[in-house]
C-alpha cells in the first residue's frame, strides 16, 4: 500500500491578503551600487523598456528613491523581482 505525504505550507495573514491584490507593483529602489548603465541594461533586457524609458526610470530613482517599473499579478512580480536581484539590483513587490 502506498502512502502519500503532503507538505502543508503555511502564510501569514499579510501574505495572504497581499496575494488577494488583484494589481501589484514591482519596486526598484536606490542604492550604492549599481551604476546607471547597469540598471538601464538590466531595464531594457529583462522588461523590455526602450534606452530612453530605462534612463528616465533610473532617473527617478536615483532622484526620488524609488520607481515602480512593473505592474501585475504577485507571482509575476515576484518572478521579475527575482532576476532582477540576481543582476544585483535592489527590488520589492507591493
């Protein structure tokens, strides 16, 4: 007889209802590292921004902090927030 385990995976209730927002936003933030070039190649290859759209968002973020350079489901957020943190770049989903 064969025996199925299941794994039970737990979240919060701030998960939960932050996966209910039918529009999230990918974050990118300002920091010490990255250089403009960097982020407008990072910009342009991965979301398909134009050079100049890329240069305007790195723009604001070094001016205003942050940017939202995304918007859509969680989990497609989260996919992008991932590669864009492996090229080094400092991103949330909200």
């Amino acid at each position: 007889m064969a025996t199925t385990e299941t794994k039970e995976e737990t979240f919060t209730l701030e998960e939960i209802l932050s996966s209910l927002k039918t529009i999230h936003r990918l974050i990118l933030w300002n920091d010490d590292v990255n250089t403009f070039e960097h982020v407008i190649h990072c910009l342009v290859t991965y979301l398909d921004y134009s050079e100049s759209q890329a240069e305007k968002i790195a723009w604001e973020v070094h001016t205003k902090g942050k940017c939202a350079v995304l918007e859509g489901s969680f989990t497609e957020m989260e996919i992008y927030r991932k590669i864009l943190k492996q090229e080094g770049l400092t991103v949330s989903v909200e």
